[in-house]
C-alpha cells in the first residue's frame, strides 16, 4: 500500500498529527491512510529525529555505488576533454589508454555521462545519417600512397582583413595529413610548391584525387591543367571526382571538418602565425589523434612513405615503338598528314601519342592518359579537325 498519490507531505503531516494527538490506535491510522505498518513506523521515527525534513521524499539510489568511476579518473577524463574539446569519448579513452600509467578507463558511454555532468558537452542536432556512395567515384585503396586526396578548404578572412587558401594534401588509405599550406591564393605556383614538398619528403603516389575546380583541372580535352600535367610527367595518374559531388573525396572533406574547428574558430592575424597553427594541427592529427576508421591508430602508425622518389630532373614522356608521335604547337595544335588537328593548349610543347584501334580511328594518349579520339575521316572532308572526347561506351 503507498499514500494517497494527492499529496504524499500532507498526508505525511496529517498522519503525524493524529499519531502524536493520541485519539486513534497505531494499526487504525495505518489502515486509514492505506500504508502499512512498517511505512507507518519509518516516518514516525524520521519525524522524532528530523522532524519535518525528516518527512520529506529521499532519492533511492545509493549513496555509493561499487561502479562508480573514482574521481581520479574522472578529473582525468575531464582535463583529456579540455585540452582536446573536439574529440569524443571513444578518441578520448583510445588516446588516454595509449599513455603510460593510465588507470583501467570505463566504458565510451560513461565518458560520455561524466562529460556531460562536466558541462564539457554541447547538445548537438541529430542528423540523419544518408547511405554512403559506392561505385566507381568512391576510394578504392588499399595501401599507402596509392592515392593522395587534395583540396583548397574554404577560403576565410583572417585577422589582418586578407582571405588565406589552406592546400591540403593527404593519404586515402592511411588518411595520413601530408600537408597543410597556407597560402594567399589557389594559384599554379603556390600548390605547385606545396606538392614539391610532399614529393620531396614522402615521394611520389600512384593518384591523386581532387575536385574539378582551378589549379587542379580545367575544362580543357581531359580536363587537363598545367598542374596534372605536371602529375602525369611525374607518372602520377589524375582522378577528378563528379562536379558537385564532394562526397567523392569525403575522407579528405570529413579531415576538412576538424581542420576547420580546431585552427580557424577564431583565425590568426596573418598568414605566418596561422601557418604555425596548421603546423601543430598536423602533428596532432597524424601523431595523436585516434582515427575511428584506423581501429583508433593514429594515422602515423599505418602510413610509409612511398618507394618512389622525386626525380631530381623528370624525364620526357615516351611512347611505345608502334605509337605514331606528334609535337603540339604553341596554338594547341598538331600536324597530321599536312593538316592542323586542334587539340589543347594546356598541351603547348608536350608530346602526345596516338594508336589506331579501327580503320581511320585513331586514340590520342598524354603520357598514359587517354585523351580522346581523331577520325581521319572528318579531316579528310573538312580539311581541319579536332580530337574529341571519348564517350563512356568508348570508340
């Protein structure tokens, strides 16, 4: 029997009252007020030593519990969060388990519960999570340096009023960060420079994947720009993910998303200083920083660098013996049997390779990149040409 659900103090208070009055017996007033006899007891004896306080409800959990996290782990967990405000709980045990001395650590969940008992976790919107892409645009890789991502993050205004352009460059596989530049513009020379330093440091990728957007591609044959061709004399293979569509880098785009919270939020006053922030980012992200897709690994565990080196001098584009070989002029032009083919001026002084695959069909190659096709048929009529694209189906 429980007391009547009105009012539990005043039925409290009524029942006290009448107790101490002496008009009723101990076992009638249980029965009046439907509590037992022991209820009845409890509450008489908490009025003789609390008195009113002593009446009102108590919390039933226990003042201890045999599972509760000691409060040097706790401080622990809290002072892990403050110095890294953008990791969660699973990166925050991962990263403190791989210390020296780190006391036995409870579950993700519990981190969870004491950081936000701390004050130390924002309520955040849910989001509905969409299936992830599949297909031939998604990464496939499978080691280290099979393919590079590489972006220019959003650009943002800093302290001094000027717009600073991060470059970005990083491992699909090992999602190991190569490097982050700040720069004053998404120019050729500026990421130019940028790449020659990660040659340098780690050597040369099989691929690299970016957006179709300048100084990586153009809407050139090929969507060649001096930069990829720059890649595909280096024996590195250019891949451009479909307009519109970053989720085809989204590896690189996600590292983007924590870039952007932990150096930028508020930004520096100049490039040098922001640079410097880009610096320490790096070390931690590759160093530090538990990678949920790595199984918590720090990216610098699972990444080598690749076997092959930057060339002190890259050597020309050559073609197999049966390829017919042709210059292309400074206006983007080749000779084909006295007659001017157009086919790039991105190509201006390069040398392309074309095979025959059927009577009067020729396939037109860029140092192992298949350009498009000729058709000699048409520069027979029109005395001029062009190569065109390849469609999906091929020749």
């Amino acid at each position: 029997m429980t007391w009547k659900a009105s009012d539990a103090m005043s039925e409290r208070v009524k029942f006290i009252g009448l107790l101490r009055s002496g008009q009723r017996s101990f076992s009638g007033l249980c029965r009046e007020f439907g509590i037992s006899r022991p209820t009845g007891y409890k509450w008489a004896e908490r009025f003789k030593e609390e008195g009113l306080e002593g009446l009102k409800e108590r919390s039933r959990a226990p003042e201890r519990s045999p599972q509760e996290t000691g409060p040097e782990v706790q401080r622990l967990l809290v002072e892990a969060r403050k110095r890294h405000p953008t990791w969660g709980p699973r990166k925050l045990k991962a990263w403190l388990e791989d210390q020296d001395a780190t006391p036995e650590l409870p579950a993700s969940s519990t981190i969870g519960d004491i950081l936000h008992r701390a004050g130390l976790v924002k309520p955040r919107r849910v989001r509905r999570k969409l299936p992830l892409p599949v297909g031939p645009y998604t990464q496939q890789v499978s080691q280290p340096n099979e393919e590079w991502a590489a972006d220019f993050k959003g650009q943002f205004r800093m302290g001094c009023g000027e717009y600073c352009y991060p470059l970005t460059i990083s491992d699909g596989f090992s999602r190991y960060l190569l490097e982050i530049r700040a720069l004053r513009d998404t120019g050729t020379g500026g990421a130019r420079g940028g790449f020659e330093r990660a040659f340098l440091t780690y050597g040369l990728p099989q691929a690299i994947r970016t957006d179709n957007g300048s100084p990586f591609a153009t809407t050139a044959l090929g969507r060649l720009s001096s930069l990829s061709i720059w890649w595909l004399k280096l024996g590195i293979r250019p891949v451009t993910i479909r307009p519109s569509h970053p989720q085809d880098n989204g590896r690189h785009e996600r590292m983007h998303r924590t870039l952007k919270a932990e150096t930028t939020r508020p930004p520096a006053g100049d490039l040098a200083p922001q640079q410097k922030r880009f610096v320490s980012f790096r070390r931690e992200y590759n160093q530090e920083r538990p990678h949920e897709a790595l199984d918590q690994k720090p990216p610098a565990r699972i990444y080598r660098p690749s076997i092959r080196p930057y060339p002190v001098r890259i050597p020309p584009v050559e073609y197999p013996s049966h390829y017919e070989v042709r210059q292309v002029t400074t206006a983007g032009n080749f000779t084909w049997h006295d007659q001017q083919v157009f086919i790039s001026r991105s190509l201006v002084g390069e040398r392309i390779g074309l095979i025959e695959v059927d009577d009067g069909l020729w396939k037109v190659y860029f140092a192992g990149l298949e350009l498009g096709v000729m058709d000699e048929a048409h520069l027979r009529e029109c005395k001029t040409g062009r190569v065109l694209p390849m469609s999906p189906n091929g020749v």
